[in-house]
C-alpha cells in the first residue's frame, strides 16, 4: 500500500509525457491516428509564453476520408497546453476561405 502512490504519480507522468512527445499520443487527442505532419509550422513568442501551431492529415477508422488537425500548442515557464481542432476537407476549404477574407479586409 506504501508504493500505491509513487506508482500512481509515476503512471500519471509516463502516461503524459507519451501524450505530449509522441506522435501516437497526440493522434489520440485527435481521436485517431497522425498520418502526416507539415513541414512548416507557425511560432510566436510573446513574453515567457510560446504558441506553435502545426497542422496533420488525420486518420480516423470511422471515417474513409482522412480530416485535418490543426494543433495549437502554448508554452510557458511552469505551463503546457495543447488544443487539438479536428476539420473536414470541407470544413479546412471553408476556413481558408475565410482566412483570405480577412486577410484582404
């Protein structure tokens, strides 16, 4: 009974660190698996803080078309959060469209 919670907070940490640094636990955020990453990816530092943004082609088993993930991830000091959105073809096509927009505006 005295290892319990060592071995608890132990698991607790692998089980994290397999989320945050392996391809396999960001493509369960997902709710599938990460069959492509973009090269390129978007950082902006503002003060302590880091935000990254990556995009992935998502494969899901329920779905015969794969969906796009775009990962938004902020970083601090003592600070880590990752944002999974999950899009349609036909859901990215209408966020292009409508980034263009605004960037014309």
């Amino acid at each position: 009974m005295e290892l319990f919670i060592p071995l608890f907070v132990l698991a607790f940490f692998i089980y994290f660190f397999a989320i945050v640094f392996t391809k396999w636990g960001k493509g369960t955020m997902f709710g599938g698996k990460i069959a492509d990453t973009m090269d390129e990816e978007i950082k902006r530092r503002k003060g302590i803080a880091t935000t990254t943004i990556r995009v992935h082609s998502i494969e899901k088993k329920d779905e015969v078309e794969k969906s796009i993930g775009i990962e938004v991830t902020q970083n601090a000091i003592l600070g880590w959060s990752m944002n999974p959105i999950n899009l349609s073809k036909s859901e990215t096509l209408t966020l292009i469209s409508m980034l263009q927009e605004a960037v014309k505006k």
